[in-house]
C-alpha cells in the first residue's frame, strides 16, 4: 500500500467520483466486481477506477 492509501467506505468512493451510492452499486454490478463486506482497499479501490476509467493509477490524497 503506497504512502496515504487508505482505505475507504463505499459511500466515500462514491463521492469522489461524484455520483450516489446506489449509481456506484449499479455501476459495479454492470462491471461484475465484488466488494467485501467492510471497508474497501486500496487493491480494490484500484480495480474498481480501472474498470471504470481504463488503466488509472491512483495518486496519493487524490480526488477526482
């Protein structure tokens, strides 16, 4: 995990991308990703902004 990765809610992710969390929900469920009960890593996290975004890599403290 880099420097200031943290992890994150869904709730939280959803914001970044500035969308509600049932768009985030549907969005995921389209893509077939799978998220853990609890809080969502920074693996995870990055998997979800490729799938959504192509070949993304996360920055440390970045927002969309």
């Amino acid at each position: 995990m880099k420097v200031g990765m943290k992890p994150k809610t869904r709730i939280q992710i959803a914001q970044e991308l500035e969308i509600s969390y049932s768009t985030l929900w549907r969005l995921l469920k389209k893509l077939s990703i799978k998220l853990p009960n609890g809080l969502i890593y920074p693996a995870k996290q990055q998997e979800i902004y490729n799938a959504l975004f192509g070949n993304y890599e996360i920055r440390d403290n970045e927002r969309f």
